[in-house]
C-alpha cells in the first residue's frame, strides 16, 4: 500500500494508490465519488487512471480527498491553476445536491420512524424543529449559490469581486446541526427506541462533519484558487 502521510500540509494520497486503498483509507469517500457521478467498478486501477477514465483532474480529486480526511490539511498554493476553478465549484454545487437529496432526506426517514412512537406535542415540536432546519439549510445553499459560486464563475468578467464574498458564516449551521442532534440525546420521549435514536444520531453527525469539510473547502480550496486567479490576472 503506498504510504500515507498524516502532517499538516503534507499530500496524504497519492495518483498511483489504487482505488481500493483510497476507500479503505476512509470510507466515506464514496460520498466523494458520488458527488462526481464516478462508475464503479474500478478493478485494480488506480486514481490516476480513474480520473483520466472520467475525465476529472487528479490534481483536484486529491486536494478534494484529502480535505475529506484531514481537518488540518492545506493546499500547497503551488499547485492551484485557473482550469480547477469550474471543477472546484462544480463539485461543491453538488455537494449541495447531495445533501438535499441524499443525506437530509436519509435523516428525515429516520425522523418518521421516531415521530411514530412521540406524543402529539412531542411530534409538533419535533417536525418543526426539523422542517426550520431543512429551511435553513436551503437558504444558505440557495444563498451559496446566487452570491458565491455564480460570481467565482464570471470571475473572469469581474476581476474587481470582493474576496470578502468567499467568507460565508457557517458557525451557524454547526450550531443548528448540533442542536438537532442534542434534542435527540437529551428530548425524545421515552417510548423511543434506542436503536432508532442511535440511527438518527449517527446520521445527523455525519451530516454535520460533512458539512465542516464542505466549509474547509470553500475556505482553504476555494478561497485561494480565486486570490490565486484574481493575482495572476492583475500582472
């Protein structure tokens, strides 16, 4: 297996590990693929040859990978060009198609199942709570996509944008994610099985760990490919 790198800054993957490596390295990265509309099956083929199969930069699928994997990785600002900006913000508008069609939905399926055993006040509360945080996260997607990446995209028509747009508050959305998890550990009714609680949870903390990688993206991928772009073009 080749080796993986664990230090700040540091690539922790490399083109020639082979796709099965990369999976068991951690296998949340089949969201990654998910995202990117990537066919199985891979073989023995490597991420190389799997991105030149599918016509994605490798450079890109594994600054992308190792954000997944590691809070603390950064970007060698060298290896940014301009032809990433597309792929990049294409990828995170399709993050946001994963949420709202996979992962949100998911939670909402394990929320039926809990209501069923609630109260009435309890499935009030429970079902507003929910549907305000659904509405919430629309929002800002819907914000995200109007005010951010719709501007990265005409930035070569805007070379005056304001970097200061990139910086897009997510603290709240932790915070709400966390709340909703908290209502589960700390709220539910009693007759609420445990094991569809635990169900729950585990859904909504991946949902939100998920969501911290998608802010690190736009903050630490994001953010200086565009300074990056934004500099070369001023020369």
């Amino acid at each position: 297996m080749n080796k993986i790198y664990g230090l700040q800054g540091a690539p922790l993957l490399s083109p020639e590990m082979k796709i099965l490596e990369l999976i068991e390295t951690d296998p949340s990265l089949v969201s990654v693929f998910q995202r990117l509309n990537i066919s199985l099956p891979f073989g023995d083929m490597s991420i190389l040859q799997m991105c030149e199969r599918d016509g994605y930069s490798c450079a890109m699928f594994l600054m992308l990978c190792n954000m997944h994997i590691s809070p603390t990785y950064r970007v060698d600002a060298t290896l940014l060009t301009r032809d990433m900006l597309p792929e990049l913000v294409g990828y995170l508008r399709a993050s946001h198609r994963y949420y709202i069609g996979h992962m949100l939905p998911h939670v909402a399926r394990h929320l039926d199942d809990i209501l069923s055993h609630c109260d009435n006040l309890s499935r009030s509360l429970f079902s507003r709570f929910y549907n305000e945080y659904m509405s919430f996260l629309g929002e800002h997607f819907r914000e995200e996509e109007s005010e951010i990446f719709a501007i990265v995209e005409g930035v070569e028509n805007n070379l005056a944008m304001d970097i200061g747009r990139l910086e897009a508050p997510h603290g709240d959305i932790d915070d709400r994610t966390n709340d909703l998890a908290s209502l589960v550990i700390k709220s539910l009714p009693e007759a609420v099985p445990t094991t569809l609680r635990c169900q729950m949870l585990k859904d909504i903390y991946a949902l939100r760990d998920d969501l911290r990688v998608h802010s690190r993206i736009e903050m630490h991928l994001l953010r200086p490919l565009v300074e990056k772009f934004l500099k070369t073009e001023e020369r």
